[in-house]
C-alpha cells in the first residue's frame, strides 16, 4: 500500500491516478493517519449496436400512417 501525504497527493495527482488504475492501492494521509483511498470506478458499458437483433420485431403496420383521431391530437400545425 502506496501512503502519500495531501501535499504529494496534490503534486503527483495524475501519476497517482494512473496507479489506481493500473490497480495500485493509492492511500492519502493527513500526517500518518490515513483518511482516502483513490480507486477506480467502474466505467458504463459500451453500447453493442445489434445486440437486440433477432429479439424485436416490428408489425407489419408499424410504417402506416396513423389514424386521424390519433393525428388530431398531435397539434402539427
């Protein structure tokens, strides 16, 4: 376990980060008492595109114009 103090912590903050991420334990102390840890999060996942295909389906009306009560409401114009 890497122990810095807040002022090493503050010069050294991007090498510091890079540690964590490369799974280093990066601690911050305020004198010898420890108080932080710099982890890493866990990022979001990627989007897959085509990960649904084959799961949905559209029906057949899907492309055909909507119903005039259904049109009246929408206010186009």
């Amino acid at each position: 376990m890497a122990q810095f103090s807040v002022h090493d912590a503050k010069t050294n903050l991007s090498r510091l980060i890079a540690d964590a991420l490369a799974g280093g334990d990066v601690v911050i102390a305020r004198g010898n008492v420890p108080v932080v840890r710099i982890v890493p999060i866990n990022p979001r996942g990627q989007r897959c595109f085509g990960a649904l295909k084959g799961q949905i389906a559209m029906d057949a009306w899907f492309d055909e114009p909507l119903p005039e009560e259904e049109l009246s409401g929408w206010n186009l114009g």
